[in-house]
C-alpha cells in the first residue's frame, strides 16, 4: 500500500460553484434566496453548532410542508448538481496519470454538506468514500435525526480514518485511536482540495505533515481568491488555484507534479 494516494475533496466551492442546498433542495422546499441567514440567524439564536442548525432546520422547514424528507429525496435533490468546468473527466483522467507514474489513487469527499445529496450525483460513483452530514430515519423512511456531524474540526477525524483505513464503524472509538505500526496512507500522501476556512484545521494537518492543501476558488471571484491567497500566506496551505479542472489548467498541472514528486519519494525511501 505504500504507492497508495488519498485525494480528499470538499464539495461545496470546491467541485460546484455553489452550495448544494441551492439546487434542487432550496426550491423543493420553497426556500428564499437567503436561506443561509436563517440558518445564521437560527444558529446564533440558539447558541448552536452552525451545521446541527442547519440540518435541523431543514427536516422542520419539510416538517411545516408535509414533504417527506427520506433518504430517496434528498438522493433526488443532487441529481441536477453542476460542476466547475472539467470535474466530471478529472477523476479517470487523475487516475490514469497515477497508473503511469505507479500510483493507485484514491478520491474521498470530506464535507459539511449531506451525504444523501453528493449520492445522488453523477460523480459519487468516482469516491471510495463520502464523508458528509447524514440522518437516521425512522421505520417508515422519515429523515428523524443527525447520525453523522461533519464540521469544520470534525472533518479532521476521517483524515486519520483514511490513513488507518478504518472507513467505517463510527460507533467504534477503539480502532481508530489504537497506535499503528505502519500507516496504510501516511499524511505525505495525501492532497487535500478545499475552498475556505471551513477546510483550514484539516488543510494544516495534511500540509503541516508533508501532504499537499490546495485552497481552490471560483474563476473570477475576487472574494473567495483573496480568502485562498490568505490561507497562502498564513502558510496554511502550499498552493492556492481557480477550481479549473480541464487539462492543462493550472489545478491539473500541480496535481500532477505533486503526484509524480510523491512517486518519486516513494522510489527513495
């Protein structure tokens, strides 16, 4: 396993220009165009982890509405995502490149969003794994409660999954904090791809322990690539790009060298 390369993704700003909830999910549930200051706004009202607000609020807004929030919905509510441009060919075309230089690369998804909505996309297929916010349901398919909290400092946590391996059993607090002998993928191989502050704690860990963190931002966005430039600077991150995944972009190019530079680690030690 020690060719083995973890790719791990935020989702929202990092593969599509916008959040997912401003899909499908906003208008299904007849949502403003402000629905993130009602999450705010709730959140700060109640004292409340921004993320438990959010999914709380959702399940009540569907409650008010007699719409039925089970898993097949919200798998529905991903299903018209769109993508920055060269997403959708990045995958096969990043593992190839791997194949060449003797690589197996791997791709998760790591965010603050709904596991149930990236399922529903066309390029869920492409991750060994999605960690992301998802609900319980009760016995007739009703979304009842938060099973799994992913915020910005718990995202850190699937980091460490990922370099043991131990992907699932999140009841289980015994094999994941077990000493290992050997990591089955070391921090120095893995590339993280993050759009803001919501990333920095695990953008630090990877990059501060010989890994790569690419704070991407949308093309023409002055706002979110001043926040990806001072990520830089703070030197929390080792590259900062547009998210332009087609060939020959700038992302692609750095991937790549940082894929081939792992390679060529790996040939050394």
């Amino acid at each position: 396993m020690k060719n083995k390369i973890a790719i791990i993704y935020d989702f929202d700003k990092t593969l599509i220009p916008k959040n997912m909830q401003e899909y499908d999910l906003q208008g299904k549930l007849g949502l403003k165009d402000d629905f993130f200051k009602q999450f705010n706004n709730f959140a700060k009202e109640n004292n409340m982890d921004m993320v438990l607000a959010t999914q709380y609020f959702l399940k009540e807004v569907a409650k008010q509405k007699n719409i039925i929030t089970n898993k097949e919905f919200l798998i529905d509510c991903g299903k018209n995502i769109t993508y920055f441009e060269g997403v959708e060919s990045w995958f096969e075309k990043i593992n190839e490149y791997g194949k060449l230089i003797g690589l197996e690369v791997e791709h998760y998804v790591l965010s603050c969003g709904s596991k149930e909505i990236i399922e529903g996309c066309s390029i869920a297929k492409h991750f060994k794994r999605i960690f992301a916010n998802e609900y319980i349901y009760d016995e007739t398919g009703q979304a009842i409660w938060p099973k799994v909290l992913v915020n910005y400092t718990t995202k850190t946590q699937y980091l460490f999954r990922i370099r043991k391996n131990l992907l699932d059993d999140f009841y289980d607090v015994v094999e994941i904090n077990k000493r290992m002998v050997a990591d089955k993928i070391p921090f120095k191989n893995m590339i993280y791809i993050g759009d803001g502050f919501s990333d920095v704690p695990c953008m630090q860990i990877v990059f501060n322990k010989g890994g790569y963190a690419v704070s991407v931002f949308a093309p023409n966005d002055n706002k979110s690539m001043i926040e990806a430039i001072t990520l830089y600077d703070e030197k929390r991150v080792s590259a900062y790009m547009p998210a332009d995944y087609r060939e020959q972009s700038g992302l692609d190019k750095y991937i790549k060298q940082a894929l081939l530079d792992i390679s060529e680690q790996i040939k050394k030690d």
